[in-house]
C-alpha cells in the first residue's frame, strides 16, 4: 500500500503552518539576492547571500527573528502565491502552486535533509555572505541559474 503524504492531498491553503514550513527543502536559493532588470522584469540571481544565511548549511542562522534582522526579508504565505514566479522552479511552494509533484531529492520525499545538498539544489558551496561584496558589485556576482532551472 502507498503512503499518502499531505502535500499530495491537501491544497496550500488547507496545510498548517508546521506542514507550510515543512515544505522548505533547505535549499538557500530564496536567500540569494537577486537583481531585477528594470526593463524586462527579468530576475537574475547572485551568488551573494543574505547576512542570515549559513552558506554551509544553508539555513537561516536566527530564522525567528529574521524579519527584525533583515526587514527586507520575505515571509512566503498564501497571499504571495501569484508571486511564487520569483521562487526557483524547484521550489515546494511553487511547484504545489502550480500543481507539480515534489521532486525525489525533496527532504519530506528522501527523508533526508541532506538529499538537496547531495543533488546539487542548494546553494552550498555557491554562496557566499553579503558581508564580503560591496553592494555596488553585486551584478558581477550574477550567476547561471542552478541545477534543475
């Protein structure tokens, strides 16, 4: 028999938030900073990292406190959900968004937190803290869209 698991069940909008926050896969690419083209309305991503982010494990060093650190810092909730293009396409939230299963690598699939560092999504071993690149020299730090983009 198949296990059924709440993410292929329930819509965004019925999860609780333990179930909301689970579906974070660890990867550290909503910490990059991104760029915006004022023309096109292209997102391009750097390799520079909110001052938050452990770019090793990349999780949020003080994740409650994250709005008060960096006001700037976005809390996903269903109200952004027709903003979710922003997200890598890898991403659980927009993926469910758009009605997409989580791929195997994904930690609620894998049952490992390791297993987006393993296939290659995360941002470890990319990123690198704000605090070392002038903000004015952020555009040379555009890089390729990762894996699976």
């Amino acid at each position: 028999m198949t296990q059924e698991h709440f993410w292929e069940h329930k819509a965004l909008s019925e999860m609780t938030p333990e179930e909301w926050e689970s579906l974070c896969d660890g990867c550290g690419r909503c910490c990059l900073h991104k760029l915006e083209d004022e023309d096109t309305g292209e997102i391009y991503y750097t390799a520079i990292a909110c001052q938050l982010l452990d770019t090793h494990s990349c999780q949020c060093a003080d994740y409650p406190n994250r709005k008060v650190k960096v006001p700037g810092c976005l809390k996903l909730g269903l109200e952004d959900v027709p903003q979710f293009h922003w997200l890598p396409n890898t991403c659980a939230y927009r993926l469910l968004a758009d009605n997409q299963p989580l791929p195997a690598w994904h930690p609620l699939v894998s049952g490992s937190t390791n297993s987006v560092h393993e296939a290659g999504i995360s941002v470890q071993d990319v990123a690198m803290p704000e605090q070392q690149v002038p903000e004015d020299e952020w555009e040379d730090y555009i890089i390729p869209l990762l894996p699976a983009d």
